[in-house]
C-alpha cells in the first residue's frame, strides 16, 4: 500500500508546462497576431501605409476607439457588457457643450458638469444591475435608447439644431482645447493627445488588473461572483465602479471630441459600442467574463486603426469596411479559442 | 475537552416549515464530528446556521461557551468558522495562487501593490503541507481535478486562521481514490488543531475519519454517538433508516432480484 502523500508526490498528471505553452495560452496573443498580419498585409498593399507621417492618423483612430476599448474589456473581465458606452461619449461631450453654451458660463464649468453626469450615468447603470439583477445585456440597452433620444432631445430644445452651438469663442476654450485636443510634432509624426491619454489609460487598466487588489476582485466577480461573494469580496461595490470607470473614459472621450470639433453631432455614438466590445473580444476577453486582457483591447483597437485607414489608403471602397471588421471579429474570436485549447492541452 | 462551538436544541423554522429541531451538537478542537442524513435531512440547514447565512430561531449556538448569533458569512469568518462549500467558492479560470488569496491579498509598497511572490510562495507552502504538489500555480483552477479543488478550498480556510472548518459533503462528487486524498486532508486539519465538521451522506467515509456522529432524520437528531459506542455496520444501518430498510426489504422480497428480462420478440 502507498500512502497518499506518496500519491500526491508521484502525482505527474499536473506538470509545469513549458515556457511556449504559457506564452501561448496568454488572452493577448490571438490579437498580436491579428495585428501582425494586417500590418504586413497593408505594408504590402497600401503604398501611403509605408509613410512614416502617417502613423499619427493610424495611431489617433486606434486612441479614439482605445480609449473606450479598455474600460470595456475591464468591465468585461468583470462579467458585464455595457451597451450606452457609444451614446454615453456623446452625452459626455453634449452635456459639457450645452451647460456652458447656454448659460455662457466658463467651458471648464460644463467640463466638470459632463464628468459628473457621465459617472453618474455609469453608477447608475451598475446601481440598476444590481438592484434589479436583469443582466447588464438589457439593462444598458435601455439606457443606451434612452440616452440616444436624450441626446437628439435636449439639444434640440437648447439649440433648436441636432448638432451643439459652437463654443470656440467661450472662456476657458483654449485651455481645454490644450488638455482634451493637443497635439505634438515628433519629427515627420504628428500625435494627438488621445494617443497618450489611450496609451496611460492602458498602462494604468494593465497594472490594476495585473498587480492590484482590485484587479484579482474584477476577475473574480466575471469569474463567479458567488464565490467572490462567499471569500468576502465586494460585488457589487466592483461592479459599480467598472460601470463608472466606464463614465469616466465616455468623459474623456466626449471632451475630446467637443474640443477637437468645437460642436457634437447629437446623433454620433450609435454602434460605436460595438465597436469597444469587438475590440475588446479580438483582445481575448470572454463573452462570458473572468478571462481577459486591457492589452490585448488596446491591441484590437490598434487594428482597428489600422483597417480603417489601410482599407482608404490602399485604394479600396471603404463601403467594405464593416464586413471586414467582421471577419476580423469571427477569425480573431476563432484563433483565440483555438491558440487557448491548444495551450492548455499541454 | 471543552467544546470550540457547540449547539444546544438548536431549531430553525421557514414559516412553518421546521427545517431543523432540537439539534444540539458540539465541535471540539483536534476533532471529525460527522453529520450524516440522506436528502432533506437538514444538513444544508445546519452549515447555513453555523456559517451566518441564516440565524437560528431556537436554542443556543455558543463558541467558546457564550452564545452567540452570526449576522453574515463574514461574523463567522472573523469568528474562526469557515466552510469549504460544495461548489468550493473558487473563480474557475483564475491561477490556483489568485484563487488562494481571493479576499485576503498579501499587498506590499507604496502603492498597495499585490505581493504576488510571497503569495505564491506561502501558496505552495501551504498546499504542500497538505501534501499537494502542483508544480505551477499560475493554472487556472478549472484545469485540478476535484479533489485537488477540494484540497485547495480546505487549505485556504486552515491557512486564514480557521478553527473550526466545515467540509460540505467534499466527497460526494469524487471517485474512490479522489475521496481518499480528500479523507486524509480532513484528517490533516484535525491534526492541525481545528475541529472539523464533516458533512456527507456516505457512513463509509465518515467513518474512516470520524470522531463523534450525528445522524439527522428530518430536521431530527436521530443518532448521536461517539465511535467508541458504534460499529461501521450500525452506522450504515442508521443511516440507511434501519427500520425503513428492513420494511423496504420486505416490500421488495417479491421481485426476484437475480431476475433477467429478456427483450420482448416481436411475434
């Protein structure tokens, strides 16, 4: 007879597993792959591509989507969708806008109202999650409807228009236009400041979720929120804040896009929230929570960046784009499943 | 010796439904109490009194001989109480190490940042001490076998200072070997000092292990023994109902048990 120690030392059936295999089975490789291959495949075809001036363009496409595309994956990781993430930026920037419009206060005062708002919009969002328990599926559908209509609403009612008031004449204009719609020359390259507030953001959402407390709850409450509830972590405290860590980026994004174009378009946004979670997805986040990667959404946004300007850059219709980001979305989505089983086989 | 926590004519009632009556048990340091009883015995109905998921509605729980009464799965933690659930309360696709320390992270630093090398570090500690080796503890979870699950959810709760663990049915879903592993870390946390309650419907397993029995019938105590005053077989047999079985026997003594049918033919 062996004892059981014995059994558990001679036990091999769970060995180390080689450095390739762990690499491999990393949520963030299906899409560096993806990357890879579209940008050789536009160095190859789209002559402009090859230019070095135009990697601000491609990097300033892939900020704006990357910007929301990280909150989304941690809000993901975190076993939620939100669906009012598109509309919520244009809330964002309408809000500030209309505030500071109408009532001719400083921009700076409609800044802070926005951030207010668009946090709260994500609070609420979690608050009604929670208290209702519908899953977030329906529960940021409805917001995202009734934010649309508020969007068109409100700004006709204020402007009598569907587009904000320009405010570039206003108090306070230049300087926000400094912090939300700067940009830099680096020699031949011209960068905007949503490529540093995307690459920050990354940098930031990585650590959290890699290095922090908080990050090991986001896991667990995607992973099984009762178990994470049972070992004494806060769900729904973390589920609130990831709704608005969403507001927050929705903030930022919106400032962005009142600053750079001195008005918001009431209708912009709608099935930009596709956009966040398809990005999100090709980086290895699951549908269904407790798996995923900030980098690798960061890693899809940079791919959308690149199709967009490579399919216009290469001479194609860009009629075709949206089919193509769908194939990318099913081949992304497929090569993860695939890259993962194989990993963890080994 | 005293007993750590001990259950006097304990009773809970949903409505007017009496889950459990008159239920008085003690848990002593270094000791297996087992609760055995089939489905609907009222076993679920206990852990969730002990644990502070419901509180009681009659008698007295008492820890350390004054009474108390939990609010929260929390109170009883804090108290020393933890319960290795049937569905173990670990996160499936995150690292044995993460899972480990879910809601007690080790930080270090300035910036409260996770202590990820000490984590693992006393991870495998710990885990060896039960004599579970998996050499790499970045896995995910889903990828153990159930008892190495089991072992995991068990060394967790010894290692954040439990003393009194209760093992939900941990056999129930696991072959005979995986049993056997899992039987001898019950024995381990009794050799560590805790006292174990040990939940299960199998009086073979219980008995491998157990110190003191307790055999709930319907929301009942119907047996309370100490091993000394019990044999294996009359265990089984009050388990199985006794009287129940022998009737059941009698009922079934018409079938003719050895018999084969053989396929109708079509004709």
């Amino acid at each position: 007879m062996s004892t059981v120690e014995e059994l558990a030392a001679r036990d091999d059936r769970v060995a180390g597993r080689p450095l390739a295999a762990r690499v491999l089975s990393r949520p963030e490789v299906g899409s560096l792959v993806a990357a890879v291959v579209i940008f050789l495949l536009f160095m190859a075809v789209a002559e402009p591509f090859r230019n070095v001036a135009n990697v601000g363009t491609i990097l300033y496409g892939a900020s704006t989507i990357g910007m929301m595309a990280v909150p989304v994956a941690l809000l993901m990781i975190g076993g939620e969708f939100d669906l009012s993430a598109g509309v919520a930026v244009t809330t964002a920037g309408l809000s500030g806008s209309l505030l500071a419009w109408n009532f001719g206060l400083n921009v700076w005062v409609g800044v802070l109202f926005s951030l207010v708002l668009a946090v709260a919009i994500g609070a609420f969002n979690g608050w009604l999650l929670l208290r209702t328990g519908l899953p977030s599926f329906l529960v940021t559908l409805g917001t995202f409807f009734v934010l649309q209509g508020v969007n068109l609403g409100v700004t006709r009612i204020a402007t009598g228009n569907v587009a904000s008031a320009g405010i570039n004449d206003m108090d306070g204009f230049a300087s926000a236009h400094a912090v939300f719609g700067s940009e830099v020359t680096i020699g031949p390259i011209n960068l905007k400041i949503t490529v540093l507030y995307w690459v920050l953001l990354t940098l930031i959402a990585a650590y959290v979720l890699l290095r922090t407390r908080i990050g090991n709850w986001i896991f667990a409450v995607g992973g099984d929120a009762g178990a994470a509830r049972a070992v004494g972590v806060p769900v729904r405290a973390t589920k609130v804040g990831l709704f608005m860590a969403v507001g927050f980026c929705a903030w930022l994004s919106g400032m962005h896009l009142l600053f750079q174009f001195n008005t918001v378009q009431s209708g912009e946004g709608v099935g930009k929230e596709f956009i966040f979670i398809i990005a999100a997805v090709i980086g290895g986040c699951l549908l269904t929570g407790g798996y995923g990667s900030v980098v690798g959404a960061s890693i899809g946004a940079l791919i959308f960046g690149m199709t967009q300007l490579g399919i216009n850059y290469a001479g194609w219709n860009p009629d075709w784009f949206r089919t193509f980001l769908g194939v990318m979305l099913l081949l992304a989505t497929i090569v993860n499943l695939y890259v993962k089983r194989r990993a963890d086989l080994r | 010796m005293t007993a750590i926590l001990s259950l006097s004519n304990v009773g809970k009632s949903y409505g007017n439904v009496h889950a459990l009556r008159d239920v008085s048990l003690s848990v002593r340091q270094g000791e297996v109490t087992c609760v055995l009883g089939d489905n609907g015995a009222g076993k679920s109905t206990l852990i969730k009194i002990v644990s502070g998921l419901h509180p009681h509605s009659a008698g007295e729980v008492s820890l350390d001989g004054s009474p108390v009464s939990f609010g929260s799965p929390r109170d009883a933690q804090a108290a020393g109480i933890a319960t290795v659930y049937q569905d173990l309360a670990l996160a499936p696709l995150m690292s044995v190490w993460r899972n480990f320390f879910l809601g007690n992270e080790l930080r270090s630093g300035l910036l409260r940042m996770l202590d990820i090398a000490s984590m693992k570090r006393i991870c495998a500690a710990e885990l060896s001490k039960m004599g579970i080796v998996i050499p790499d503890l970045e896995r995910p979870v889903a990828s153990l076998s159930g008892g190495q699950r089991q072992c995991v959810a068990i060394a967790r709760a010894i290692y954040f200072g439990a003393r009194v663990i209760i093992l939900d049915e941990p056999t129930a879903a696991l072959g005979v070997k995986q049993s056997g592993l899992v039987l001898r870390y019950v024995v381990k946390a009794r050799d560590a000092g805790l006292g174990v309650i040990f939940i299960t419907h199998n009086p073979h397993h219980a008995y491998l292990v157990g110190n003191h029995f307790v055999i709930l019938k319907l929301g009942r105590v119907v047996l309370d023994a100490h091993r000394d005053s019990l044999t294996l077989d009359r265990l089984a047999a009050e388990m199985a109902g006794g009287e129940e079985l022998a009737e059941l026997s009698h009922e079934l003594r018409g079938v003719d048990a050895g018999k084969v049918v053989p396929p109708a033919s079509p004709s």
